[in-house]
C-alpha cells in the first residue's frame, strides 16, 4: 500500500511541476492569450497553487516568482513525504 500511494504521490507532484512549466512557457508565448483549451486548464489546475505564493511573496517589478517558489516547495514537500513512506 506504502508504494501506491509514493507512487501517486510522485506523480501527482510531477504532473503539477509539468502544468507551471507549461504555464509559465504559455506566458512568454502568448502572455494574454491562455484563454480556451489547454491554457485554460493549465491556469486553472496552477492558479490556486501560484495565487497562494503572490500572497506571500509580491512581484519584483514586472517578474512573477510564484513559480519559482512553487516549484521548490512542491519538490521539497514531495521529498518529504516520499522519505516518510520510505
């Protein structure tokens, strides 16, 4: 039972690391138009996530380090729970 649920745990941070990747490479391509499609389930599957970081840390400027930030702590808290069930 232990491996199922690290092995959903794995995945499921590596799926939510994938759809920031994809949205912030969306932002630079096209910067107001993710709506529709894949942009709009990207932002909306990494919004609740990425809105919670901008409330802790403001942007500098014209750069958002949301996902930056978002992307060390899913990885450090998918660390951490893997260790625990290992």
């Amino acid at each position: 039972m232990k491996e199922y649920l690290a092995l959903f745990i794995d995945i499921f941070g590596e799926i939510i690391i994938l759809a920031i990747l994809i949205r912030v490479i969306m932002s630079w391509i096209r910067p107001m138009g993710n709506k529709g499609g894949l942009g709009s389930f990207v932002f909306e599957i990494t919004e609740p996530l990425l809105s919670f970081f901008r409330k802790i840390i403001p942007r500098m400027g014209m750069f958002d380090l949301s996902p930056i930030i978002a992307l060390f702590a899913i990885e450090i808290v998918r660390s951490f729970l893997l260790s625990l069930l290992m």
